[in-house]
C-alpha cells in the first residue's frame, strides 16, 4: 500500500534542510521537493504508511516555526502520484473537471478522493508555482463521472474553506488540452 506525504513550509532554507531530515529518517522515495509560490517550499514523499509517518514526523519538527501545513494519505491512489510528477497525457474525453483550491494539500487531498470517487482519469495536479501559492486539479471521463469526482474532491476542502472554485465542462475543445500542456 503506497502512501503519500508531503509538509509544506514559509522558508526555503528550512524547506531543503526539512526534506533532508525526512529522507534520513526513512525508507521513503522524494517525489518532489521544490519552491512554490509566494515563496514557501514543499517536500512530498511515498513509501509505506510508517516510513512515511516518521518521515513527515522528522520534517515537522526540523521544521519548527517554518511549518504552515501537512498531510498523509495513507491509501493513495496511483494516479496522483503520477499527477504530480506531470506524467499524464490528456486523453479524448466526453468531459473535463477542475478544482481550484487555496491551499496545496487541500489539491492532493481532492485528487485522492476524486479519482477514489468516480472512473476518471487524473491529468494534472498543480501546486502553486508560478500562480500565487494556489492550486488546481484537472481531470477527464465521461461527464456523469467528472461530475461526481469534482463533487467529491471538493467536499472536505469546501468544509475548510480551501476551495476557489470548480468547473465541469462538458465535451471540451481539443485546443483547451493541448493550451494544458
């Protein structure tokens, strides 16, 4: 069972320091450790549900006072490992689902439950470089599917107050993919 965690701080220094710390204190894989914007940093990393879990406990405490959010996923899916590493190519779909949210875990916590929720395909999760620390999820399938993925992605970060918006277009342009990637 491959799980996900990442930590997410207000310094890049501490952010690089954090992620050193995470990788020294278990068998855990970097998936990405990177600035985003407005100049915090993030480190994400898989591995088995206790490696994991030492992991992020080692990078928030290297972290300290840097800390601004964290997250686990216990039983991620295996689309969002590969969405967030940009990996997905946009197929031909009846429909095209997405999220926006104000926070970069709320983005990986919708794509997790998206993708659990409904048969769709997972294009892309987006974590706030270049567009002022937000983040976006997109998806594909059919138009009932995207519909009650993007339901379902949305639910916990709305409880939250993390979403910005969500959209479902139905039999979108061939442009409107290739302008994605």
């Amino acid at each position: 069972m491959i799980s996900l965690g990442l930590n997410e701080l207000s310094s890049i220094a501490r952010g690089i320091e954090a992620g050193d710390a995470m990788l020294k204190a278990a068998d855990v894989r970097l998936l990405r450790s990177a600035t985003v914007c407005p100049g915090k940093y993030i480190v994400i990393v898989t591995g088995e549900v206790a490696a994991v879990a030492a992991s992020m406990a080692a990078g928030k405490a290297c972290a300290a006072a840097f800390y601004v959010d964290d997250l686990v996923i216990a039983n991620l899916d295996e689309q969002v490992a590969a969405a967030l590493s940009g990996c997905t190519v946009p197929p031909a779909a009846a429909a095209l689902g997405v999220m926006e949210f104000f926070s970069i875990a709320a983005s990986v916590v919708a794509a997790d439950a998206a993708v659990k929720a409904a048969d769709v395909s997972l294009l892309e999760v987006r974590l706030g470089l270049g567009i002022g620390g937000k983040s976006f999820v997109t998806l594909t399938g059919s138009v009932a599917s995207v519909q009650a993925a993007v339901s379902a992605g949305v639910k916990g970060a709305a409880e939250k107050g993390m979403v910005v918006c969500a959209s479902v277009i139905p039999s979108p342009s061939a442009e409107i993919f290739r302008a994605m990637l």
